[in-house]
C-alpha cells in the first residue's frame, strides 16, 4: 500500500505497521457509521413521539437549561481534552505520562458530564417524567439514556486503555486502539449537539 | 418468581407435555420436537465422545480464526436449522390438509409454527448459508489470506448461534413467540402476552443481529482493503460485487431490527411506551423500523445468490459473463434501491394514497435492475457450450420460477392490487417463490459448484440432479396453489377455514410438502453417496470446472494459508487468461512466511456468555443475566492485556505444500476436457476450452 493511500490525518508516528492500522481505523470508521444510522432512528422515532406526551409532562418540564450548558460544556471539552492526548500520543510519544494525563482531563470531563445527566434523570422521576408515562418520555429516556449508556461505555474502555497505556506504553497497537477511541469519543460529541438542539434546544423554542 | 430461577419452572418443560396436557396430536408434536432437540444434541455429543473429537473439534473448528472453517460451520448451522424449518413446514401443511372446520393442532401451537418457521427461515437458515459462503468465498476470490478481523469473524459466528441456540431452546423450554416473524406489537406486547415468547424472539433476532451486522463491516472492510495488488474494483468476480453491497446493506439495515427490538424489550421489560395502544404509543413505529430492516434484508439475502448465478453461468456456458457492467451496475442500484421500498410491506396500515403511489413505483422501479439480471444470466448463456450439470438443474428451475416470482411480486407492488390480496395466501406464494428458487436454488447450486473446492471431492451428480428435481417439482406443487387459495381469499395465518373448495389445493400441498421433505433428504442421501465414493470423485487439483476467478488456482481444499504468495491481478477472470495462455500454476519464485492470525475462544465465550444472557432475560433470572455480561466484558478486557502472537508458517512449509501440489499437476499431464467433467478422469486439473477468456 503506498504512502498516501494510508488514512489522512492518521499519521500517528508509527514505527511500520500502518497498513494494519489503516485498515482497523477503517473498520472502526464503518462501524461508526452503523451506529450514527443507529442514533438517527432513534432521533426519527423521538420525531414522531415529540407530541405524545399523554397528558404527562412535557418539554418544558424536563428541560433544565442550565444543567444541560453546563453537560454540553464538560462533554465538548472531553472531546477537547482527547484531542490534546492524540496530540500528546503524536509528538511526544516518549512520554506517555503527558497522553495519560490529558486521557484524565477527559476522563474527569466527561464523569461530570455523567453524574449530571443522573442527577437530570433523577429530577424527572421525582417530578413523575418517568419512561413510562408517555410515548414522548419512553423516546426521551431512551435516546439521551443511549447517548449516556455509550459515554459510560467509552469510559470503561478509557480506563483499560489507561492500563494498556501504563503497561505496554505508546506502542503501535496501542496508538491504533487509541486513535480508535478518540474516533468513538468525538463522535459521541457530534451526537450530544444533536440531542443538545434537537431534544432541548427545540423542546423549549 | 423465585430468586434463582425466576420466572422458570418445571411446568414450562415441554419434554412431558403429552402427560402434562394430555394426549393428543397436538401435544404429541410438542413433546416429539422437544425430544429431537435434546435427542440431537446428545447424540451429537455422545458421538464427539465415543470418536474422541472433542479436542480436534475444539481445536480445528470452534476456535479456528480461518475464515474457510467459519464459513463452513455457517453453513452446517444453517443446514441443522433448515431441518427444523422443514420440518415445521410439513407439519404445518399437514395441519391445513385437516383445517377445514379445525385442524390437527391447536391455534396457539399453530401460530407457533408459522412464526418459528418464518424466524428460522430467514434468520437462521438463509442468513448463515448466505454469510458462509461470503466466509468462504470472500478471501480466495479477491486473493487475500483472511478476513480484516478474523476474531470479529469468528464472534460474529457465535452471536449467529446464540440466536439458533435460543430458538432451539424454546421448543424444549416454554413456548416461542405467536404473531409472526415480523413480530408485531402491541399483539406482542406484554398487555397481550407476558412470555415468554415474544422475550426469546427479541434476544434470538437482537443478538444475532449483532453478529451480522459486524459480518456486514467485517466483509466490507475485506474487500475494501484486502484486495490483491492489481485487483482494481472493475476487476473483482461478481459474486465479490454481490457480497460488498450485501455487506453494506448488512451494515446500514440492521440497526433498525436492533432499535426495533430493543424498543420492544424496553416496552416488555420496562413498561416503556414505544409500541403500545395507550400512553403515546405508536406501533406503527414498529412497522417502520422492522421493515426498515426488512425489505434491505430480502436483498441482503438474494444478492449473493445473484452473485452465485452469474459465477454459475459463466462457468458452465464456458463463456466470459456478458454485460459485466450491467451487472455491477444493477446490484449497486437494487442495494440502494432497497432502502426505498419498505411501505410496501404495509400499504394497507392507513398511509396516504400519494405515499402509497410512491412506494409503489419505487418498488416497480427496483425490478429493472433484477430483470437486467435475468438478461444478462440468459446473454451469457446464450451461445455458450453449456454442460448440464446439477447446478445448470438449479439453474434452469431458477430462471422460470424465480420470473414467475418476480411477475407476482410487481402485481403486489401496485396498491390496488395490494389491497385486494393483502393478508391471503397470494402473499406466502409470492415470498416462497422469490426465496427458494432464488436464493435456496441458488444455494444449492453453489454447493454443488464449491463442495470440491472445499473438501476435495465432487458431488455426486446422478443424486445432485434427482434432488434439484425434486426440490424443483416440490416447490412447484407447494406454493404455486397457493397463489389460486390466495385469490380466492384465503388468509395467511388463519388456523382454519370454513370453504371447501381450498381442500384440494391444501391436499396438493401437503404432497408437495412431502416432495419437498423428499428433497432435503435428497440433499444428505447425496452427501452420503459421495462420501462413500470420493476417491472416485476427488479433484485434489482444484479446478474441476474450468473456472475462471482465483479461488480455482489453489488446491482443492486450500491450504489454511490460501495462496502460496499473494496473486498480482491484470484483468478480470486473471486465471482464465492464464489457462487460455497455457501458463497457469506458475510456481512463485521465492516463498516468505506467511504470519497467520492465532486460535482464540473468543466467538465460544460470545456464544455462551450471550446465550446464558438471553435465556437469563427470557425467564427473568437477573444474576445469571448480570453475571453474563459481567464474564464476557471482563473477558474482553483481560484478552486485551493479553499478548496474541502470531501462528508463522515457515517458507519452507509453504514450499513443500505447494510443490506437491504442482508436481501433481504436472504429471497429470493433459487435463480433463470438459467431456469429461463428470467422469472419474476429473481430478480437477482442467483443460480449458476457453479460446479467449476475455
């Protein structure tokens, strides 16, 4: 495979090795898609369920915009956090103690960004926004529960790379796994401005 | 409800029902299936035991990574599941050669059978034989050792027999779902049925979806990136075509089945309000999403078969495939086409007459490119020197019923029509009929093609063409009568009728039924035969049919590397040119190890642990569901700690398989003519008789 068929931007510093990793990046790239097409129904079917909320609460009720700015600006700024790791992981893959430490600014970030969604969910089930009150809460805990469900995911998987990170240290197979990561990470963070505008923003217009 | 085995208890044991309920047919079939099931599996285990398998069964299949063994066991899950399928199926037509006024079964168990047998069909026994032979074709058509993710590969397998596993255990343990294999809420909701079949059904098709969905990514991803240096995209055989856009379509339409079911488990489990009458809820959703997944499914399924057609045409009219272009043209078309067809499943379910229309002529619209086919397939023919083998018998059945088929299919595709005929028996003549002369057909006919390839000896023929006939005249008498029972206004899924003018087509039916048994065990008679004769029938060399696309230039079965050294391709149909030049088998001029990717458990601990997991959620037995998922993400993450290293096979192994192979070759000296293909002279070095292979 020749030079500039490996992936654009891709260009980790490996030491060989590439076309492996350019075809496991692909891999992860179509398995991303699939599960974009997964958050789309999900986003279509809270579509057609916006209006069904049965006589329960509704959009106004459960959208508590303060909370939400401040879960969109610790999820962006996991996001942002990740990118200084990939640059860290690119420049200076010596130290892996620099990649590590942003990987815990994104880390922490993001656990924050979590622990509020719960305390948002908590909120709705005292003021009786429960999933099983209506279509429109059935939609809405699924899809912003999906999106938590994948986050809490990508941390578990954060913290076993944290342990590949500190045992192996930045090798090849390690850089692909968290070149993979940062893929899944930003893409969770394309699909929070989806919920962001479409669940909450809109809810409330 | 207890704490350990939740809502299970020994009433739900299906093994003692003729005592439990009584005795009659009905109960007698319960209690004879479940008996197979468990009959089967010990009979199976007893064998590995008494032979002293179990290590090599461990050791060369279930842990194996090689993509030639995934797709075989596919295909052998498919086989086992399809016995059930059939099975089903004649009980069923027996049912209705009694239903006037009744039946031999009960409602409940009648519903049963026809959503299991819907279920199996589709999920169970056409998506594994489909998803094997792209395990098997997929690398040695496109020249390369593997899969891009061999233990994907082989986690995929297991998520497939996760889902089998579960709908066997359901004939043993409680009952499966009632409504169909479409499995519409709210009839299966938990208002109407609490469970547990509605529960085995969502984790069978939830689970099993995931492993064909990473199938479609992992297939993709392969062809995409592990082509062989020079096999450009308008280079690569047609089933390879066949296969990427199956893969796409594997990839983009599953996840409306998986939102689909997992909304419903939440519905079932949560009292979430997706799919339910009151609370907002909107089946129609349902409706939507399933067939979202649906229709791409009905040609996820029949491209590759498509694909096999073409291979089978051009390699028994001993002629290049005419209209290459328009055949890759048409299988992109239909798979993006296919994304735009799915109302049609429910015209009737109060969508507007303009969006009826619409769909309607897209759906006319996805029938040219099919009908393209079908030229082509006929242009290839034409003027070929054609053998009639046991895959021409396919062949040939293919090509009237599957247009018949077709025709059917564009009557239904106008909403007029469609209303008129909607939920009668016109409809399952029509599905049969696209489905098993177009993709079983094809199926088999590709057995017939690859067994030699795969296991070094032929089919043997005299059998292979009793059974295309029977498989050809059964399905005739079956399901054609059914298009006149529909007409008239019989409806699908009914356990009775009251007109005695259908008994005489449901009693040409059941012969049909009978036929068709007849033909699949026709199809294990066959097998048997030739086992009993391979030496007669082995082609160790490979090529026993003159064929045209690289799998031919390996030995017959291939060595677990593929290729000696990775192929360079300049053309399409590389090794026909290389036969019409008279320089095929060039021995390489250096060899190299060949790194390999090593055995792992990983797809049996997926099995397990996924199965545990839905027969746990299935009875409400939350430790043993808990417990599973626990095992298996913490297996994943100590496996990803672990070191994996390579299986090296040394240049001198490579070397020395090879030149067996070749020196075979050349004291075979003159190959085998196309005269005599079908005679013991064929040990799969081929003569060729194409002149000009482009």
């Amino acid at each position: 495979m020749s030079e500039q068929n490996v992936h654009p931007g891709m260009n980790l510093g490996y030491d060989g090795g590439e076309e492996e990793a350019e075809v496991k990046i692909f891999g992860f790239w179509a398995f991303v898609m699939s599960d974009l097409v997964t958050f789309g129904l999900v986003f279509a079917i809270f579509g057609t369920m916006a209006g069904s909320t049965a006589g329960g609460p509704g959009p106004e009720e459960v959208t508590d915009l303060t909370s939400v700015a401040i879960q969109t600006v610790l999820l962006l700024g996991s996001s942002f956090g990740f990118s200084w790791a990939s640059l860290s992981m690119k420049y200076h893959p010596k130290s892996r103690w620099r990649t590590l430490g942003w990987l815990a600014v994104a880390a922490t970030s993001a656990l924050g960004f979590l622990v509020l969604e719960v305390v948002d969910f908590h909120h709705w089930t005292t003021i009786g926004a429960v999933p099983q009150r209506s279509g429109y809460l059935s939609a809405l805990w699924a899809l912003v529960g999906l999106h938590g469900l994948h986050v809490a995911g990508g941390l578990i998987w954060m913290a076993a790379m944290t342990g590949q990170i500190l045992v192996f240290g930045l090798t090849d197979d390690i850089k692909s796994r968290v070149t993979r990561m940062g893929l899944y990470w930003h893409f969770l963070d394309v699909v929070w401005v989806g919920i962001f505008s479409m669940v909450f923003l809109a809810g409330v217009a | 409800m207890n704490a350990l085995f939740g809502r299970l208890s020994w009433s739900e044991l299906k093994l003692f029902e003729t005592f439990t309920h009584g005795w009659s047919i009905d109960t007698l079939v319960a209690a004879g299936a479940a008996w197979a099931v468990v009959l089967g599996a010990v009979a199976v285990a007893g064998w590995l035991t008494w032979a002293g398998l179990w290590g090599r069964f461990w050791r060369d299949w279930l842990t194996s990574v090689d993509h030639k063994k995934i797709g075989i066991m596919y295909i052998v899950l498919g086989f086992v599941m399809m016995a059930r399928g059939v099975a089903e199926g004649l009980v069923m037509r027996s049912h209705q050669a009694t239903a006037l006024g009744g039946g031999v079964l009960s409602e409940e168990h009648w519903a049963e059978l026809f959503s299991t047998h819907g279920t199996i069909m589709i999920f169970f026994v056409a998506m594994p034989f489909i998803t094997g032979f792209m395990n098997y074709l997929i690398p040695l058509q496109i020249g390369a050792r593997d899969m891009a993710f061999p233990m994907l590969n082989q986690i995929s397998l297991g998520l497939t027999a996760t889902g089998a596993a579960l709908t066997m255990i359901s004939l043993v343990v409680g009952v499966f779902e009632t409504g169909g294999w479409t499995a519409y809420p709210p009839f299966t909701g938990a208002a109407f049925d609490p469970g547990p079949g509605p529960d085995y059904w969502v984790w069978a098709i939830v689970l099993s979806g995931f492993g064909s969905m990473f199938s479609g990514i992992n297939f993709a991803v392969t062809i995409y990136k592990m082509r062989a240096p020079g096999m450009t995209y308008m280079r690569m055989p047609v089933f390879t075509w066949t296969a990427l856009c199956t893969s796409i379509l594997l990839t983009f339409a599953l996840p409306p089945l998986t939102v689909a079911g997992l909304m419903q488990a939440l519905d079932r489990y949560l009292e979430f309000n997706f799919f339910t009458n009151d609370q907002g809820g909107n089946m129609m959703n349902y409706a939507n999403l399933f067939w979202m997944f649906g229709h791409p499914e009905v040609y996820i399924l029949v491209l590759p078969a498509y694909g096999i057609f073409s291979e089978l045409t051009s390699t028994f009219a001993a002629k290049k495939l005419y209209g290459y272009e328009s055949l890759v043209l048409a299988t992109m078309s239909i798979a993006v086409i296919s994304f735009a067809v799915w109302l049609h499943h429910f015209f009737t379910m109060g969508n507007s007459a303009t969006v009826n229309v619409a769909f309607g002529i897209a759906t006319m619209v996805i029938a040219v490119p099919t009908g393209v086919k079908v030229y082509v397939w006929m242009a290839t023919l034409w003027g070929g020197r054609i053998r009639f083998t046991t895959p021409m018998y396919y062949m040939t059945g293919f090509f009237i019923l599957f247009v018949v088929g077709g025709l059917s299919g564009i009557i239904l595709a106008n909403p007029a029509i469609n209303w008129q005929v909607h939920n009668t028996q016109f409809i399952v003549a029509h599905f049969h009929n696209v489905l098993l002369p177009g993709l079983i057909f094809g199926i088999f006919a590709g057995i017939h093609i690859w067994f030699p390839k795969a296991f070094g000896f032929r089919l043997d023929e005299r059998a292979g063409k009793i059974t295309a006939l029977l498989w050809i005249v059964g399905f005739c008498l079956t399901f054609l009568p059914l298009y006149v029972v529909g007409l008239m206004g019989y409806p699908r899924r009914s356990s009775a009728f009251d007109d005695p003018a259908f008994l005489p087509y449901m009693i040409v039916c059941l012969i049909g039924a009978c036929m068709l048994a007849a033909a699949f065990t026709g199809l294990f008679v066959t097998l048997w035969i030739s086992i009993r004769k391979r030496d007669e029938l082995a082609v160790p060399m490979g090529d026993p049919w003159d064929g045209r696309t690289l799998e031919w230039a390996t030995p017959a079965p291939p060595p677990h590397w593929n290729f000696a050294v990775i192929p360079h391709i300049s053309e399409r149909d590389a090794f026909a040119r290389e036969k019409a030049e008279g320089r095929p088998y060039v021995l390489p001029e250096r060899y190299v190890d060949i790194h390999l990717p090593p055995n792992t458990p990983a797809g049996m601990i997926v099995f397990v642990t996924t199965t545990a997991f839905g027969f746990a959620a299935t009875w409400w037995i939350w430790w043993l569901a808990i417990l599973a998922i626990l095992v298996l993400v913490g297996w994943m993450i100590v496996h990803s700690f672990l070191d994996h290293p390579e299986v090296v096979i040394p240049a001198v192994e490579v070397r020395r398989a090879t030149n067996v192979w070749i020196e075979a070759i050349e004291l075979a000296g003159e190959g085998v003519t196309r005269d005599d293909e079908v005679s013991p002279k064929n040990r799969g070095y081929a003569s060729t008789d194409m002149l000009v292979a482009s």
